[in-house]
C-alpha cells in the first residue's frame, strides 16, 4: 500500500477526521503498535512480528514500519538490537485508546455482558456496513484475509491481521459512534483470545467465518454478513468462554 493509500485509511481515525491533530502515518502506526501491547495481543517479553509481516499486515510501508518502532524504542517500549528480533520491553503505553475507552475498562465487564452487548449492536452496524462500504475497503480486506491464512501457527500475527479486519469493517458503517463503541467490545479479554486463536485449527475457523463475511460484504448484502458475523460473534464467545473456564478452575485448584 502507498503511503497516499495509508492515510486514506488512517482519515478515519477521530483525531484526523476532525481535524484536532496533524500528525504523520508513522506516528499513527506506533500508536497502532502501542495499542497492540495495550490490548495484550503483545505483551512484554514478546517479539514482534518482521517488519515485512507487520506493514503487510497493516497495509502499510516497511519503512513506516520501521519508523515507527524506532519512534516506541526511543520512548523504552520496544528494544530494537542488531543480529535479534525486536521485543517488548515495556507494557506502560500510555492512554492508547483505539475506540472509545481503554482495554482495561472494557475488561472489568462479565463475557456475558459483553457477548450481549455485541448481539445487540454490532450486528446492525455490520449490516450498515455492508450496504456502504467501498471498493477501497473490500481491498484492504481481500489483502487482510491473505495475510490472516499466512499467519496461521503465528497466534500474534493473525490477531494484529484480526484487528485491522474487524475495525475496518466496522468503521464502514457510517456512524463514528458506533463504530468506536463496537471495536470497544471487540478488544474484550484480548489476552484470552490470544490463547483462544492459539489451538490447533482456530486461525483456521476464523479465517473460514472471514472469508463468509467478506463474501457477504462484496455482495452488499446486510442479511448475509449479519448471519456470517452471528456465527463469528458465537464462536469468539464460545471459545473465549472456555479458556476464561479453564483459568478459573486452575486458580481454584
């Protein structure tokens, strides 16, 4: 993707979008990094994926990929060292907030609430997108769901993959609100998911509900990408559920 291309995609971000702050795609792909550690999709110790890997993954430059790294290791986040892989050092980010709130907010509320809440709004906001969403955004998520079948092993890599599908989806509906409401509860127990998106075959299952998504989404057909996501939205719940189970009888036991 061109850097023209990125900040097409990154005119969505509030902060842009009316005009508050004027800042470059490198400074708003660490954000993205930052967001990622915030949400513990990475945490400390990890090391991130390539440089390749991430700007495919974001659908941007490697060399903003690289420039911002360098801009998280200059703040302590990140290590960068010749000859290694680069690794998280630190999980003190900030307030990185992706939608509305952030993560650790949003993880205070029960699965139930939050599967409930999902239900109830992001299935309308996803059939909003799919009668506006534009050819620009079907690309990004064609490139996105090649980029999710390669990640498979790679739990990391096809939750940052993961993410980049889900949000562009959603801010496609049109509403800012909702859009920032619903990738609030897509970004519940993320830690969890990341165990969930862990056994065998799950990247799998994932990738086979996103490809029925975006078939759906192609079509513009709001009745076919509501059904599709009622799968998806019931598998993360399911899924998410048994690992918050096992957890909670291992601190029992």
């Amino acid at each position: 993707m061109s850097v023209q291309s990125a900040f097409s995609v990154f005119e969505r971000v509030p902060e842009l979008r009316h005009g508050v702050v004027r800042r470059n795609v490198r400074e708003l792909v660490a954000d993205k990094i930052a967001s990622l550690i915030a949400a513990g999709i990475l945490q400390v110790s990890d090391t991130l994926p390539s440089e390749r890997h991430l700007a495919v993954a974001l659908q941007v430059s490697r060399e903003t990929v690289r420039g911002a790294m360098q801009l998280l290791a200059g703040r302590g986040i990140i290590g960068i060292s010749h000859g290694t892989r680069t690794r998280v050092l630190s999980a003190d980010v900030g307030p990185v907030v992706l939608g509305m709130h952030e993560p650790r907010i949003i993880n205070s509320y029960d699965i139930e609430a939050i599967q409930a809440a999902r239900l109830l709004v992001e299935q309308p906001v996803v059939a909003d997108a799919a009668r506006r969403i534009d050819d620009a955004t079907l690309a990004m998520l064609e490139a996105s769901l090649e980029a999710q079948r390669e990640s498979v092993g790679d739990p990391v890599r096809f939750l940052i993959c993961d993410r980049e599908f889900h949000v562009a989806i959603y801010r496609s509906c049109g509403n800012d609100l909702l859009a920032d409401f619903v990738i609030d509860l897509y970004l519940y127990a993320m830690p969890h998911r990341r165990k969930a998106v862990s056994r065998p075959g799950a990247i799998a299952l994932s990738c086979q509900d996103h490809a029925a998504i975006l078939a759906g989404l192609r079509a513009h057909d709001a009745e076919a990408v509501v059904a599709a996501f009622g799968i998806h939205l019931d598998r993360i719940y399911a899924t998410t559920r048994s690992i918050l189970e096992e957890e909670a009888a291992g601190a029992d036991g």
